[in-house]
C-alpha cells in the first residue's frame, strides 16, 4: 500500500511512539523492499526465510519504538541496527541447527 502523506522525520518518530498504525505502514512502505534486499543478500536468497526475517525485524521495531532517541541516531540507523541484529539473530539459528538426509533418514544435527 502507497501512502501520499509524507512526514518529517520529528513527525514520524512522534506518530510511531503513540502507536499509529498509519504511520507504520508508511514506515514499512518505505523501507521493507530495502531491508528485505539486504536481509536475501545475507541468506544467500532464501526467500522464506527473509519473508519470516522481514517480518521479525518489523515486529521488533514496532516493541522497540520507545526506546529510540532521536537525539542519538537518526531513525534509519537504528532501525538498520535492528535488521543487523536479527540477521545475525537467525543466521546463528540456521547455523546450529542443519538437517542431513542420507537414505532416506532425517537427522538433525547441531553445531
């Protein structure tokens, strides 16, 4: 969904601390396609699984929006930190845990 409103950076962060959800979807609108690129490129294009890390990432900015500080970081930063930080997050999860298949016999096996 396109939203036509445009709002300052001040705007935004304020209309996002006091739960607007127009002003989520904006946000999401505005950087999800940037964030899922990156998030594909860092899982070597599984698209499942950066569908699932996309969403995760959007969950954990929405619960974290009261600890942003806009005198700190601009909004962008922080959030690419959140996207950072959930990569990392499920790359070490698909990492420990690796599923082998040798005749027909699941195993799963964990490093």
């Amino acid at each position: 969904m396109a939203f036509e409103k445009k709002y300052t950076e001040q705007e935004l962060v304020c209309l996002l601390k006091q739960r607007d959800k127009t002003a989520f979807g904006y946000l999401y609108d505005k950087y999800a396609a940037s964030f899922y690129g990156m998030i594909l490129t860092n899982l070597n294009h599984n698209e499942k699984a950066a569908q699932d890390i996309l969403q995760d990432v959007f969950v954990r900015i929405w619960k974290n929006l009261e600890g942003y500080d806009n005198t700190q970081e601009i909004l962008f930063t922080w959030m690419f930190k959140i996207v950072s930080s959930t990569i990392k997050d499920k790359i070490g999860i698909i990492k420990k845990i690796s599923i082998q298949m040798v005749n027909n016999n699941v195993s799963i096996i964990r490093h």
